[in-house]
C-alpha cells in the first residue's frame, strides 16, 4: 500500500509549526525528506513520522549521555 502524500500544510499541522518554517526547514535543509511533484513539494506520511521518531531517539541519546 502506498504511502499517503502530505503537502507543507499538512506536514506544517503535524509538527505544529506554520506553513512559513516548514518551506524555511527546506530551504535549510532540515525538513523531512521531500520531492517537488508536479511543481508541488509533497512529503511521504512514514518520511514525516521519521523524521519526528528520530527526533525522539535524539533526545534519548542526548538525556542519556548528559545523565552518564
């Protein structure tokens, strides 16, 4: 089954962030990984849900090593 596509607005919703840092995360690089499809950017729904566990684990490693 494939994955459903999200746009900035979408993706803007689920990080809880406005369409304005989202385009700005691209530009920086930082965003999820994305395509420009039909001169659209779109984002895959298991990219986004990624990009945010692996700010997660992050976090984790982060907590981890300060506690050490």
């Amino acid at each position: 089954m494939a994955d459903k596509l999200m746009f900035i607005k979408d993706v803007a919703e689920r990080l809880g962030r406005s369409e304005a840092q989202v385009r700005w995360m691209i530009q920086q690089n930082t965003a999820p990984k994305h395509a420009k499809i039909a001169g659209r950017v779109c984002f895959r729904e298991s990219d986004v849900e990624a990009f945010i566990a692996e700010a997660f684990e992050s976090a984790e490693r982060t907590s981890t090593a300060a506690a050490v």
